[in-house]
C-alpha cells in the first residue's frame, strides 16, 4: 500500500562551484595550465594580465558618477549593469606586475615521432626468405609481442587463433619453428615466452667462452635452483668452483630480462615533473614560494566591460539587446567565480604546504630523513582548520622543490611509533635505518627478519618481525634468501 509523508531533513551538499574548486586544488601544476587554457578558450569574459593595455577610457568606470536608476535594470533578471563594470579608478589589473622570465614562457617540445617496437620488428622479418603462410604466421607472432618483449601466449592458443581470426591452418610444430626466426630479431631475446627462454636466447648469441657456457647450463638445465640462489646445489652439480659459478652469475646479470623495455621506452613521451612550490633556506629560516605558474593573473575582459557600458548608456534597449546582456551576465559571473576558484586554490595549496613545512622544520634545515616527524593528514587539517580531504588532494599530487631534491609531498607523511624511550618516531625513521642495516649487510650472509628486528631494538626501535617484514616490502627489498651473493 502506497503511503505520503512529510519528513524534515537537514543535509549538506556541495555547490557545482565547491565542486569545481576541490578538482582545481587536486590539479598539478601542468593540469592546472590545461585547465586555465581550456577556461580562457570556453569563456571570452575572462582574460589574462598580460597584454598592455591602453588608459584611453579604463579610468571611466567610476561608480560614483555612474548610478543607474531602477528603470534602467531588465526587469526580467533584476541585472544591474553597475553591479559588472569596474568601480575603481583603476582596475586591479592595471596595478599588477607582469614578472615573466624567459624561462617562464610556454615553449612547445618537439618529439621524435618514430616507428612502433612492432614495426620495427616487422622490418627485420623481410630480411627473411619466407613463403607466404610463414610470413603470415611470423607477422602474427610479431604482432604479439609486448612492450616487454615477450610473447606470453602458448603455442596451442597461438595456433587455434590463426585459424580462427587469419584463417591460417598451420600445426604447432610450424609455429615453433616460425617462432625459432622470430628469436633471431634483435633485441636479443625478443619473442621469448618466459624469462628463462627470454635469458637462454641471450646467453646462446653471446660469444662463447667458459664463463658463457657454463652460464647456459645453469639456466638451460637448473634455472629453478638458480632463481633460488641454491648456490652449492649448483657447486656439487657441475664440479665447479665458487669462481668459476660467480663469473657464470656475473654473464647472467649483465642479460636484460626486458629487451623489448629498452626499446619502447624510447618512443613513450617523458612526463616532466614541474614542482608547485620551492622550499630555500636563508640565513637559517625556510622560505617557501608558491610557482608563479599557479598564480596567473586573470581579470574580467575589458571588451565585456565596453559592451555592458555601451548598453548602460544606450536610451532605446531592443529585445536583442537585453538578450545580449544577459550572455554577458552569464560569461561575467563564470569569469569572476573561475578568479576567485583561482585566488582560493593558491592561498589553500600555500597554507597546507606552509603548515608542512613548519611541521617538517627539522627535516627541511638538515636533509636528514630520519629527522622526519610523525605526520598524518589530519595533523595538518586541524591546523590549518580544513577538512582531511582538502589537504590530501593537495599532498598527493603536489612536489615541492627543497636544497635536496624535488620531493613528492604524500612523502612527508607517517605514521607514528613509540621507541623504547617513550617518544614518538616516524616510521619513516625506522625504514630508513632498515634500509641502511641491509646495504651493510654480509651478503653472503644476508639477514633474516627476525634478526632485522633484533638489530633494530638494539638500537631503540622495538618492533616484531612481521613489521619488519612489512617495511622491508614497502621498500622492495627481498627476503634474505634472494639477497645471498656468492
């Protein structure tokens, strides 16, 4: 049975313009320039402070000597044409310095187009004698390489796909040995369909020597307990020394487990990191600075502001006109919230940031991470009296240039941890300390995660093995077992 009711309900939500302003806050700087260009392009009411303007009638738009009476407002909108024409003397553009460096102006990058890995390799097929249907399979198989370099599909799927999608019956055999001319392209080890194919094909091109050979028989025939770092496995299987078995590792690690990286890597285009603000130091005090390029100087076109004037003072206002003037309100209102976006979105990234850095003091005066302070989101937040969600869009998209280095904001938070001292640590602190027990570690004796963990309480940082652990994967370090050299 359908029922009505009433129901009171407090709610918040925010406005399309707070909207908008959190996803300005959240842009990076070259984003941030993208999102303006596109801004000035969509609306002809907003204008940069760059061109040099003229005084001849700027300083007309006195307020005082221009009141409208009620009867000139289009009583349809309620507009008051007043309330979008300057009321200073001399607009606030007009005082604004254009501080541009030559490093500062927008210059366009050339990039290499070159050819795709693909293509590439496809060129090198035609300095085989193929017939068509090899040809055919050999394209195929190219065609199936990835950015790697690998093929990671079986032969029996490859097969069933050229029947179906080429239709090219062929037999697996005929595939493994149109696969065996794909291996000969360069780079060495191109089409291999795992890493000890991939390692193999490298290590049977190289010139041979004693090193070499031995170095094929360990992945040909024992990769696992290579992989492993079974190393007197190895030893008592081949009748080797622990020389001969080292200069057979010192050839494999010279081989490139991604030969198709190198490669595809050079026609990717580089993304440059432009840092949003700049952190120096003087006479012992920091100063931060925000980029200028996060600061444009925007104001309301001068031509909408004619265009509003001329209406303002016309006796006779036709429909055309009216509906003229309220385009322009529309334009007017978007051009002057965008500024205020703009205005609000650097002083938020210059308060949250200045707060980081005050917080981080100790860090940013010595460069030393372990002077790193416990520091989580909402720390900052309060501080800076705004919600946690404001300053993570700003942490984590947001570099800051400092004397060591271009850092990712996100870096300077942690979570804390209590030493055997009763004070609150950074685990950032303790990863860094991690970090350094395992440069110097015995490598042939590499440390195990329960004696990590005894190291670090000795040294006043008493956490169990599995943090240890966790730590030591947030780090990409490997257990002990793949750290072992010979």
């Amino acid at each position: 049975m359908l029922k009505q009711y009433l129901q009171f309900k407090l709610s918040q939500k925010l406005s399309p313009q707070q909207i908008q302003l959190m996803k300005l806050i959240q842009l990076p700087t070259q984003a941030f320039e993208q999102r303006l260009k596109q801004e000035l392009e969509e609306n002809p009411a907003l204008d940069t402070g760059k061109e040099s303007l003229e005084s001849d009638g700027m300083d007309e738009f006195d307020n005082s000597d221009d009141i409208l009476n009620d009867n000139d407002r289009i009583e349809a909108d309620d507009i008051n044409v007043d309330d979008y024409l300057s009321d200073d003397e001399i607009p606030d553009y007009r005082t604004q310095a254009n501080n541009y460096s030559a490093d500062d102006e927008e210059k366009s990058v050339p990039y290499a187009s070159g050819i795709s890995f693909t293509e590439y390799l496809r060129t090198q097929l035609r300095t085989f004698r193929l017939d068509d249907q090899k040809e055919a399979i050999a394209e195929f198989l190219v065609g199936s390489v990835d950015d790697s370099g690998y093929i990671r599909r079986s032969i029996s799927d490859i097969t069933d796909d050229l029947a179906f999608t080429q239709n090219i019956y062929t037999t697996e055999d005929e595939v493994e040995e149109v696969l065996a001319i794909v291996h000969k392209l360069d780079p060495a080890g191109v089409g291999a369909r795992n890493l000890q194919e991939c390692l193999s094909i490298q290590l049977h091109r190289k010139e041979a020597s004693e090193s070499v050979e031995l170095a094929q028989k360990i992945i040909d025939e024992s990769f696992d307990s290579f992989t492993k770092k079974h190393y007197q496995k190895l030893v008592q299987k081949y009748g080797i020394s622990e020389d001969d078995l080292r200069d057979a590792i010192e050839e494999i690690e010279k081989l490139n487990p991604k030969p198709g990286g190198s490669y595809s890597n050079n026609t990717q285009l580089v993304e440059h990191v432009v840092p949003d603000f700049a952190i120096r130091i003087n006479e012992g005090n920091l100063e931060l600075t925000l980029n200028g390029r996060n600061a444009p100087e925007l104001h309301v076109s001068r031509a909408y502001n004619d265009m509003l004037k001329g209406y303002k003072e016309s006796k006779e206002k036709s429909k055309s006109q009216k509906d003229a003037v309220l385009f322009i309100k529309q334009k007017l209102d978007a051009a002057k919230w965008f500024i205020e976006a703009v205005k609000q979105r650097q002083q938020t990234l210059y308060v949250t940031m200045s707060a980081i850095m005050n917080h981080q003091k100790a860090y940013f005066l010595s460069g030393d991470e372990r002077q790193l302070k416990p520091m989580i989101l909402k720390d900052i937040a309060d501080e800076i009296g705004m919600d946690v969600s404001t300053v993570s869009r700003v942490a984590n998209s947001k570099y800051v240039d400092t004397p060591y280095g271009t850092k990712l904001i996100k870096d300077f938070f942690s979570e804390s941890m209590t030493n055997d001292q009763g004070e609150e640590v950074s685990t950032r602190e303790i990863k860094t300390i991690l970090e350094t027990v395992v440069e110097e570690e015995d490598k042939k004796k590499p440390l195990t995660d329960d004696k990590l963990a005894a190291i670090l309480k000795e040294k006043g940082y008493p956490i169990a093995r599995r943090t240890v652990a966790k730590y030591r994967e947030q780090l990409d370090i490997p257990v002990a077992r793949l750290r072992k050299k010979i």
